[in-house]
C-alpha cells in the first residue's frame, strides 16, 4: 500500500476503485489566489463545466512548487524524469457532481514529462524554462525562489516569486477557504472528441501554514486575456504531500464547443498504456461512472 492511502477519511468520496497507476510527491508549494468574476472566467472552460464560487467570487491560482518520485507504478526513479519544478495556473469547477481542478496551463522544464501529461490526459502541459531554488540560511525571510520563462506566448511570459511560510501549520477546516482552494481530489481535462475526462488523485490532508510571498504572476494570465486584480493574493504554503494517481476516465457528455480566446490548445493522442515504454500509444481511455 503507498503510504498516502494509510488516511482516507478526509475525503469527499470514497478511493477509486482499480489500481492507481502513478505516484509523486509535492513539495514546497505556493498557493497564491487571487478572487475573480466568475463570468470572466467562464469562457475558460467548456460548456457543462461550472466554475465554482466561495464567498461571492471565484478564484485563480497560481501554484510554484517542485516534484519529487515521479514515476509509474512498480518503475523505479529516473533522474532525468522523477524530479522537476511546476508552476501551474489553476480555477475550481465542479462537473458530474465532483468538485475538482481545471488548469489553465503548466508550465515545466521536463520534456519526457510535459509529452507523457498532454499525450496521456490532454492536459494544458508546455516545456518551458522554470527553476526552483531552496535557500538555506535560517533567518531568510523567503526561503524559497522560483523563476519562470514560458516561451508559448510572444513576449514569453516571465513569472518570479519568492515565498516562505509565515505560521504554525493547520488542516483546513472544511468550509473554509483554504479547504475550499487545496483539498480537491481530481482534476477535469478536455480529452479526444470533445469529452472531459476526470483523473482521480489521492493524499493526504495538505499541512497547510500561513504564507509569505512576492509574487509577479501578471504574466501568466495574458493568454486568458485575464488581469489579476489589484488586491494582495491569499497565500498559502505547503511542505508538501505524497500522491498517487488514477487512469483518466470519460465523464458525462461530449463537449460540442470552447470559447474562443480560451488560450486551450487541442488535447494531443489523449492516453496510454501506464508502461513508460509504450506512452506515446493511442488508446481510448475506459469510461468511469459519473458520481452524483
């Protein structure tokens, strides 16, 4: 059994049935959000996904992190695939009575990754230059720096922030709006043919502390046509969490149409076998039964 699956309980449905099929680990997070109209973000996402609201606004993340362990079930580590830094742009949406994560883009340094997670979900992944740095020094305000240059757009798109926790860690309380932007247990994606897929994650409850931060994300949310507004961002910081993954599955019905101007890009050869050796295969991926 991976260690994560020790806990379930917190979550707000049961673990999915079947093998989960990848693992990871996530570490030194950044989760810096800021409220936004959510009519202003509907054009995002495709029709039949709602965009979820807490406290009057939805919201728009910007996560800096780095990645740990990656790597299929029963494979070893590589040390050219297992560990890299993300920076990832992100709403919250509900579909097929599941409340979940939808991604406006990622961004990593990783290529082997980046093709395996658009070729395998669809997901919005792009191979761009993104650092993570660790500094040591006890006293240091910010002991973490990530620094980012997304080459997709013209100009490329800068993104720095240097970041910290700020306080004792907690567990979010549900109901809360920290419980509300990290404890989400799947992620929606537009696959082959227009259909949303879901993938399944599970860990444990995030140690959550209050963050600091300087953050320039501006750039990031140029392709969406988006400006972050000009109030501070709501900042969280995460040591991390150990995390296993689920297959993709089809959820609910075919999506006939995107906005346009989404900054979305067609999902590419959707999914694969779970062997390293055969990620770039065609295949369909299985259908799962839409929670209620």
């Amino acid at each position: 059994m991976h260690p994560s699956l020790q806990q379930v309980e917190h979550r707000p449905w049961p673990v999915p049935d079947g093998r989960w099929n990848l693992r990871q680990q996530w570490l030194d997070l950044l989760f810096a959000h800021w409220p936004m109209d959510s009519a202003l973000l509907k054009p995002l996402v495709p029709d039949g996904v709602e965009i979820e609201e807490f406290g009057g606004a939805s919201w728009v993340g910007v996560v800096p992190f780095r990645m740990t362990g990656v790597m299929f079930r029963g494979l070893p580590d590589l040390p050219w695939m297992s560990a890299f830094a993300e920076l990832n742009v992100r709403l919250y949406v509900r579909y097929g009575g599941r409340s979940g994560v939808w991604f406006l883009s990622l961004d990593a340094p990783n290529l082997l990754a980046v093709l395996a997670a658009r070729f395998r979900y669809g997901l919005p992944y792009h191979w761009s230059r993104v650092g993570h740095q660790s500094h040591s020094e006890s006293d240091a305000a910010y002991p973490f720096e990530m620094t980012a240059l997304c080459g997709r757009a013209k100009p490329p798109l800068r993104f720095r922030s240097t970041y910290g926790p700020a306080g004792a860690v907690f567990r979010a309380k549900p109901g809360s709006l920290e419980h509300f932007l990290t404890e989400r247990y799947c992620l929606f994606t537009r696959g082959r043919d227009g259909k949303i897929l879901r993938v399944d994650v599970h860990h444990e409850p995030w140690p959550l502390q209050p963050g600091r931060a300087e953050v320039d994300a501006a750039d990031l949310l140029r392709p969406f046509n988006l400006n972050l507004p000009e109030c501070a961002p709501h900042l969280l910081f995460s040591s991390g969490v150990r995390v296993v993954s689920w297959p993709a599955c089809v959820v609910g019905h075919e999506i006939e149409t995107v906005s346009a101007g989404s900054g979305l890009r067609p999902a590419m050869g959707m999914d694969v076998p779970s062997a390293a050796s055969a990620f770039l295969a065609k295949t369909q991926p299985a259908g799962c039964k839409v929670h209620e």
